[in-house]
C-alpha cells in the first residue's frame, strides 16, 4: 500500500490540517509503511463477522427531560480566542479558497 | 526523603485517622519532594501548590469536624488530560497550551468532593498519543529509575510522581496501554478498569470506545481505594455502566488455592527481553506456589490486535480532535478567513505524532477506503473479544507480561512509528475487548522495572485486584524504589 503525495493532500484537506511540503514528503512515507503492517489484517476472512464498533451493549440511554443550569454563556465566550458583545468572533466564513469545493 | 512521602496511601489514611499526622504535614512533604526530585524527572507540567495547601486545611478541618472519608487529605496528582477548574488543562499541546476548563471531569469532582489534595497535573503524550512520553509538546518526562530512559506512555508523568514519590496515587487514561505500560516501565501498580466502569466525562477524548480512566499507586490496596470512589455510573457519560460498585478494599483478601491463572502462548513475541520473560516465568512460578491452577488458553487473534488499533484509534481521533479549531476555545492562528485559519491553526497547533494520528484516521473513513479498513478493523474486533470470551469461560485471570521489554533509551525509537507502537502489543488486545487489566511490578532487568499483567472478565475488578495482591504481598517488588534521584 503505497501513497502518493496528492493522496496524501487530499487527507490534509479532508482534516482541515496544514502541512508544509516536507511534513507532506514524512507522512506520505510513514503512512504508507503504517498501511503496510495493516494488511495483515488482510489475512483473516471477516465475510460472516459482524462489526464491533463498541464493547457494552447500550441502546439509546434515556433520561427525564427536566431542566438543568448550564454553563453560563459569558463564562463559555470567555474561552474563545476572541470575542464580541457575548458571542464568539471569527474570520470571514465565505471566501476562503478549498479545493474539497465547499468552504 | 521524608518518611511521609515513603508510606502508601493506605498507611496515610491510617495516620491521618489517628492524627498521628496532618494533612498539611502529607501535602508539604510532597510539595518538597516535587521542589527536590522534579527538575530531574518532568513529571509534572503544573504542581499546585496553592490549591494542595487550601485543600489540606480544608482535609483537617473536615478530620476535626469528624466528616473525613477514606480519601479525605490523601494528595493525588492528575494526568494534564483531565479536565479541572482550578489549573490549566492542555493535553501536552501547543493547540490548549494557557487553557482552563470551565468544569470539573467526574473523577476530579468525586476526588474533590471525597476531600483529596490536588498536587498537580502530569505529563503526558500530546492528547495521549505515544508510549513514552516523548510527545508532549514540553519537553519528556524521564524515568525516575534510570533518567536516561523513557517512563512509558501515554500517562508517564503519572507513572513517574508515583515511582518518584512525588505523589502516593494519580489519575492516568489508559486507550492500548497508556496506564499499564508505563507503570510496568516506572514498577508501580496501574490499573485499566472495565470499559463503563469509570465516567470519562471531562477525559479529553482519544478514541472514545477505548478510552478509560485509572489509578497509579504503589500497592494494590491503595489502587482498590482509589478505585472504590472514582468508579461507578454517571448520567454525563452515557457508555459508563449501571453495575455495582462493591468495597474492593474489602474484597481483596483472597486464597489463590484452586483459583484457574489462564497463560496464553500468543503473548510471548520475537524480540522479547530475556529479563522480561525469566521474570514473568518466574511470577508464574510464584503464582502456582501458592495454589493457582495454571491452565493454558489461546487468544488467536493477539497479533491482530495492534494493526486493529492502528485503525481504529487514529479514526476515533481524527472525529474527536476535529473540535480543536481554534474558534470556541483553545489557541487560534489567525487569518483572512475561515478555512486558512482552521489550517494554520491546527498545522502550527498540534505535533507531528497527533498529524500523524489525525491523518490515519481521516484516510481510514474516507470515501472508497472505509469498508477496507474501518469496517475490516470493527469486524477483527468482534473476534478478538471473542477469543477472551472463551478464554474466560476456563479461567478467572490471565497472567501476561505488560511489556515485551523494559523502558527504552530516550530517543530510541522515535524515528520509527511502527517501532514506537510495538511497545504496546500486549497492552492493545485488553481495550479492544474492553477488558480490566493491572500491571504490577515483578522483577528487575538491567536495573529497571518489568511489568506483570493481569486480565480479567468484564467488571471484575476485583478478581484482577485480587489475585495482583495476592501475587504481590508473596513478592517484595513493590517495596523497590529508584535509588538514583537522592
């Protein structure tokens, strides 16, 4: 399983993660060697199992709607980077250059 | 040292209900002992020096007032991954560096309310991601056994207080190894419980299916006593369980005779320490001395287990570390806009391990990729939990090294991911099954600490607890200590 460096573009824009041109060059090489090690899995015929995605069994867990005190708002926008009148300020949303096709 | 950061937490308790010493007496010892040892050592990246000292006089004045539990004036350090409101949370990551939750994990608040003594918070690798605590972004922690090698990871620096004395008991997360690998490399007592058996609310989550909280202690009564209090349901976290709570302190007395120690060939790998296996071997021995039945059962998938993980954790991560954008909280790089900002932001915030992770992941449940590799890891899962259900329906225990080696030189094996995850082969089968498992010290080689572990049945606990004691009060290891600091 080999990875190319466009592949690996594509999986820094689907993260949202920028990367220079040489973390690009390591990861394409470290995540190909990691998928590598992974076909081992490759050996084991899975056609008849059924997916474990988590260990407990839990249905839909379900509680009394009654009303609680939550955070309060101007403790929570205190957190943000930067701030405006209670609500979170952040650049323009529209705009942005994202070759996935939707910013 | 003083004597007081010498004794267990249990002895403490003792102490302190005969008022044969303070609180403030326990916390100052420990806040000295942290000034003396912990430039060495990097155990912890925040000591809480003012918050300790209130809630010491608050655990005095609850002992005069004869509303002391079991853990009131006890000193716990905590893992920088919980969450607290009174010192900053960062995971180890440039991305929180200066940040402060607004509210407490559930086992912070359950320590809180039971009266213990916050020392600090620990270090750890970026977002619990690593097996040596050479991820976080300040700086490694180093083992207090020989400070030239790693303490293990991801919960290292809580592995190190506790092996240092820095700290009685301490909070660690244990996602495929993170609490057991590490106290086998320092030679102290960790505990992964049951998945559901700990709220993880307030855990920075890793890979929410595997993710759980445990004690570091230096005997396993002081892990049953921890445990006793920071266990049980919680209606924050909805994959905590309803099951009962029972007085592990009490149960632990246990007789070995006729009990069935379950051995599985799988685990003993190429490459593993000739130290390591002649004092697993010898544990074994030990083990059968003193009554167990030693039965051999096969867990076929073992070898499965990691290249399971190495899908299934990164994917996990990469959804949970999604919210690390630099908008709501955390630390932002901005620019013009939306996108680059979310792309400066994470590049420059997060290390070159958590990249790697967010990556893996990403391409795991990317379109054309997820049913090769997402699904396939889910479906090894299920068969890997099975082979410990069979195995389970033998035995009451499986006996296990924690580690195919003993702590490895700082630096060692950085270059290699793939090296670097190996360290947790026979750590990574247990939480993908969801299973407890403890990691008791059992031997020396070359001078540092091997690990011996023990798997149990699901939310029991105090079957893993019991026969770890057992083990340990016919042994001498647990009274060993570095040397080398002093």
């Amino acid at each position: 399983m080999s990875l190319s460096l466009k592949d690996v573009q594509h999986v820094a824009s689907l993260a949202r993660l920028g990367l220079t041109e040489e973390e690009m060059e390591t990861l394409r090489d470290q995540l190909s060697s990691i998928l590598e090690h992974i076909q081992v899995l490759n050996q084991l015929d899975t056609d008849a199992i059924s997916p474990t995605a988590q260990v407990i069994e839990v249905d839909n867990v379900m509680r009394d709607d009654t009303v609680a005190p939550s955070l309060p708002q101007e403790v929570v926008t205190s957190l943000a980077p930067r701030s405006h009148n209670g609500f979170i300020a952040v650049p323009a949303v529209l705009g942005g250059a994202d070759e996935e096709g939707g910013a | 040292m003083s004597e007081l950061t010498r004794i267990t937490a249990s002895e403490a308790r003792q102490l302190l209900e005969s008022r044969a010493i303070s609180s403030a007496e326990l916390t100052e010892a420990h806040l000295e002992r942290i000034r003396a040892v912990d430039g060495k050592v990097h155990g912890y990246l925040h000591v809480m020096e003012e918050v300790a000292r209130e809630q010491a006089r608050a655990a005095d004045e609850a002992r005069a007032d004869g509303t002391a539990g079991p853990l009131t004036g006890i000193p716990v350090a905590l893992k920088d991954i919980l969450c607290t409101t009174d010192a900053p949370t960062t995971a180890a990551s440039k991305i929180l560096e200066g940040y402060t939750s607004p509210y407490d994990a559930t086992v912070v608040r359950k320590l809180r309310e039971a009266g213990c003594v916050f020392l600090g918070k620990t270090n750890t690798d970026e977002f619990a991601m690593g097996s040596s605590t050479e991820n976080s972004a300040f700086g490694p922690t180093r083992n207090p056994w020989n400070l030239d090698t790693v303490p293990g990871g991801s919960s290292g620096g809580s592995a190190a207080v506790v092996a240092a004395h820095e700290a009685p008991l301490s909070l660690g997360s244990d996602t495929g190894g993170s609490i057991r690998q590490p106290a086998g490399f320092c030679g102290v007592v960790g505990l992964k419980p049951t998945y559901g058996r700990v709220s993880r609310f307030g855990l920075i989550a890793f890979a929410s299916s595997l993710d759980q909280i445990g004690p570091f202690s230096r005997t396993v009564a002081d892990t049953a006593l921890i445990l006793n209090t920071i266990a049980g349901r919680d209606p924050a976290d909805s994959t905590s369980v309803d099951v009962e709570v029972p007085d592990y302190t009490a149960g632990l007395p246990y007789d070995l005779k006729g009990k069935r120690i379950g051995i599985a060939r799988e685990y003993t790998v190429d490459g593993m320490e000739k130290g390591v296996s002649e004092a697993v071997d010898q544990a074994i021995r030990t083990l059968a001395d003193l009554g167990a039945e030693l039965v051999d059962v096969s867990l076929p998938h073992t070898e499965y287990a990691l290249a399971t993980y190495y899908i299934t954790a990164p994917a996990e991560a990469s959804a949970n570390l999604a919210r690390f954008d630099g908008i709501k909280y955390g630390n932002r790089k901005e620019e013009s806009t939306l996108q680059e900002t979310y792309l400066r932001t994470r590049g420059e915030g997060f290390g070159a391990e958590v990249k790697r992770r967010i990556m893996l992941g990403t391409y795991a449940l990317s379109s054309g990729y997820y049913d090769a590799y997402y699904v396939k890891a889910q479906k090894v899962r299920t068969l890997i939990k099975r082979d410990f259900d069979e195995a389970f329906e033998k035995v009451d225990a499986i006996v296990a090294p924690t580690s195919p080696t003993v702590a490895f030189g700082i630096g060692s094996r950085t270059d290699d991911p793939y090296q670097m995850y190996l360290a947790d082969v026979f750590t990574i089968p247990a939480n993908m099954a969801g299973i407890p498992g403890i990691s008791v010290p059992c031997g020396l080689s070359d001078g540092l600490p091997v690990g011996l572990q023990f798997l149990g049945k699901p939310f029991d606990e105090q079957g893993v607890l019991s026969v770890a004691h057992a083990y340990e009060q016919a042994t001498d290891w647990h009274t060993k200590s570095p040397t080398g600091l002093d």
